[in-house]
C-alpha cells in the first residue's frame, strides 16, 4: 500500500506543478485546430472574443494599459464613467457591450456581472461599428508600442462575423493577427510533414 | 481498507518477572484519510488541467487598395480559386472561369491543391479563397491551414462574388445541401 500512495502523491505533486489556471472568459469559445506552431503572446495581447452567435468581446490583459484605454475610451465616448466604475473594467475579464450599456454594466459587482447575459460590442456594419473604436483607442493606448491583435472565435462562427472583426482592424490599419486555435500536427506525406521531417532530421544530425 | 496499525504484538511478549511492563505506544497513524484527501485532489488537478496550450495562427491581410490598376493581377493558368460553401462543402475551380465550378471537400481539396501545385509553374501559382457568408470560422481557419500544410506561398482571401456566390447556390440547390 505505501508504494502504492507514494506513487499517487508523485502524481498529485504532478498535476500541482502542471496546472495553469486559464483566466475565465465570459463566453465558452471552441476554437478550431492548425498545424501552426506559434505560442500564444501572454502579454501586451489585445484579444478579440467572438462566439458562435456573433457576439463580440473585447480584452486586454495589461492593467497599466487598460486604464489607459478605458480612460480614452470615457473621454472619447463621453461616457461618465466614474473612477469606481473604469477600476471594475479593469478587473473585468472582457466585456462585451455597447457603449450605451458600459456604465450599466460596470456599476454591477463582479458575481452579478458574471451572470448577466453581454448582448456583445457591436460591428456589424462597414464602419467597423464600437468595435473599431475599442480598436483605435487601444492602439492610442499603446501609442506606438507592440500590441498583439488576438482573435478568438468559435468553430461555428459564420465567417460574416469574422470578415466584420476582421474589418475594424482593417479600418485602424492593422494587417496582422494571431488566431487563437489548438495545436495540431501536420498530417502524414503532405509538403510541410516533409519539411518539419526534414528540419527534424537536419537538427537531429548536427 | 486501509487499516495500517501492525502494533499490537506486546501481549505475547513476556518480561521477566517484576519487570513491570511498559506500554508500547504504535507510532502508526491510520493514513485513510489523508490518502481519501490525496485522490481528491488528483481528481480534481486531473480534470483542470489543459494540457495542450493554445498556439496562434498568424494572418496577414493586404491594404485595401482602391484603384484597379494598384491591384495584382493574377495569370490564368496560375489561378485557383477556393470557394467555402455552406456544411463544409468547397467548390473550386482553375484559371478564372466560374462556371468551370466542381465541388469537393476538405478531405479531397487537399489532393486538389498538391496537383494544381505540381502542374503549374510555381511563380504563377495563387490560390484565392473565397469564404461565402455561410461559411464557417472552422471553414476559414482549416482552409487557411491547408495552404500551409501544402505550402502555398501565394494566397489571398478575398470576398465572393455575387455571380460565384449564385453559381454555389444553384450547385448547392441540385445536390440538396440546405
């Protein structure tokens, strides 16, 4: 029996160390598979959440930033926000509604927050809607520093609702994005299964 | 189940006489419940545990270019166009003749892609994608893939037209995809 819970222990010290918590979203998004192998930046990102019925939510993980960003957002967007409030944004996770309802939203507390049903920010039209407004100001926020422009959506996400998101960067002159998707491998006797051999082999050799 | 107390062997163990026998205390303690707590926990790191990381996919888009002859153009014998229809179904055709429509999947379109990769000159070679509007993210995302799985250099992911768009429909119509 001793071996046998030493043995356990081993594994539970294990899963103890391996454990990373992942920070709660406020919409469960499946993302899609790809045989890209880039991590994921953990700073600076600027993540775009859209989930299968098009709701969009917006977040950024950097405290000093979003004060920065919710501050430019109050002032450009007249929207009243008390300090109270825009300190509530920033220990929010993502949020996802128009401006009209921001205030709304903030003056909630974080466990009545996490309940209500976030009708998502809105883009749909050519001019980028609100989202190319969070867009722009956190790109003043970052005046110039590396912001990393994430995007995360569902596998059931209509590609409309995408091309829209897609369309808000486009309009802030951002080309380049990172699409958040679980790792894959690339399949048997296709080109860049041949090249990855190859590369493999090549360090392998040296 | 667990019951780890082997002491208890003093009874039998007889002392000389007038010795007086001193009471052995076990130094065992009964672990039960400190192993019970140990498999909760495991249970509990093994099912929060997300083993696999996300990795990110880089997409790089153009400038909007609005002047036609600022636009690239695009040799027909190079040309491959992708169109992503409704139920993961694909419909692509070569050069630039939408009616040449064919359809396919995303387990055939690979096969597709290699062929059209080996019979044209390199240089020439571009494949453009077409997401229609009932196309999903998945869609997008795997067909985006599949260029760097066949190591296409030259892609571009443009919107569909509405003549190819009716084209997809009308295909769709005849072989019963709602």
């Amino acid at each position: 029996m001793t071996p046998f819970v030493d043995v356990a222990f081993l594994i539970l010290t294990f899963f103890i160390l391996a454990t990373k918590f992942k920070p709660e979203d406020a919409v469960e998004v499946k993302t899609p598979g790809s045989v890209s192998s880039i991590a994921v930046p953990e700073k600076d990102a600027f993540m775009v959440t859209v989930d299968k019925t098009a709701r969009v939510f917006v977040s950024l993980d950097n405290a000093q930033f979003k004060q920065v960003l919710i501050e430019n957002i109050n002032t450009t967007r007249n929207l009243g926000l008390t300090p109270a409030e825009m300190k509530v944004f920033i220990d929010a996770p993502s949020v996802g509604v128009p401006f009209s309802q921001l205030k709304g939203l903030l003056q909630l507390d974080p466990e009545a927050m996490k309940k209500v049903v976030q009708p998502g920010v809105p883009c749909e039209d050519s001019t980028g809607g609100e989202l190319n407004y969070w867009v722009r100001d956190a790109l003043v926020a970052y005046s110039g520093r590396k912001l990393n422009l994430l995007i995360k959506a569902d596998n059931d996400t209509k590609y409309p609702a995408f091309k829209n998101v897609l369309n808000a960067f486009k309009l802030n002159d951002q080309n380049k994005f990172l699409l958040i998707t679980a790792p894959e491998d690339a399949p048997m006797g296709t080109p860049l299964f041949e090249t990855r051999q190859k590369q493999i082999s090549g360090e392998a050799t040296k | 189940m667990a019951s780890m107390d082997t002491g208890g062997g003093d009874e039998g163990h007889k002392k000389g006489p007038g010795v007086k026998k001193a009471k052995k205390l076990s130094t065992r303690v009964d672990m039960t419940p400190m192993v019970d707590l140990g498999f909760l926990l495991i249970t509990f790191f093994i099912f929060t545990t997300t083993m696999a990381q996300p990795t990110a996919m880089n997409l790089f888009l153009p400038k909007d270019v609005q002047k036609p002859e600022e636009q690239n153009k695009v040799k027909e014998s190079g040309a491959f166009t992708i169109i992503l229809g409704k139920e993961d179904q694909i419909y692509y055709y070569e050069g630039l003749d939408p009616t040449k429509l064919q359809a396919s999947n995303f387990k055939g379109i690979r096969e597709e892609i290699l062929r059209k990769k080996q019979t044209t000159n390199l240089e020439d070679l571009v494949v453009i994608l077409k997401p229609t509007p009932d196309a999903t993210y998945k869609n997008t995302v795997d067909i985006l893939d599949e260029m760097t799985i066949c190591e296409i250099k030259r892609y571009a992911m443009v919107d569909v037209a509405p003549q190819e768009y009716q084209l997809v429909k009308i295909t769709e119509a005849a072989a019963g995809i709602k």
